[in-house]
C-alpha cells in the first residue's frame, strides 16, 4: 500500500436560480458526468449544501481514479 496518493475529484451543482435545489436532477447530472469519465472508479461523494438568495443549493463531490492512476 502506496504512503500517500492523489486522487481526482470534480463537484457539481445545479445552475444557480429556481430549481437550483431540484437533487434528483442533480444526481442525473452527476451520473451523466460519471459516464463522461470512461472507467472511473468512484471512491466516495459527498454531499454539501448551502443557503443563497434562491434557497438551498446542494452540491456533490466525487472523487475518483481513472485505469492507470497510480495504485489502481
């Protein structure tokens, strides 16, 4: 087992406004995302969330490695 490694990460949110607290679009958006990233192989997502003008405004964080990384 490596000491330390990196692993990368992206974290999505929906467009600021009204439907900006919508999470089953948010998943759907997160998944597709995902899919764009040929083999990930998710470690774990995070799910965040803060106030604005509009409302609740969820957040996801996945962190992942692709075929290759170091370790995988």
């Amino acid at each position: 087992m490596p000491d330390s490694w990196t692993i990368r990460h992206f974290s999505q949110a929906n467009p600021r406004g009204e439907r900006q607290g919508d999470v089953a679009a948010l998943l759907r958006r997160v998944a597709d995302s995902i899919d764009e990233h040929a083999g990930a192989e998710v470690q774990d997502i995070t799910f965040g969330s803060e106030v604005n003008d509009d409302g609740d405004w969820p957040s996801l964080t996945v962190y992942f490695h692709l075929p290759g990384d170091d370790g995988v």
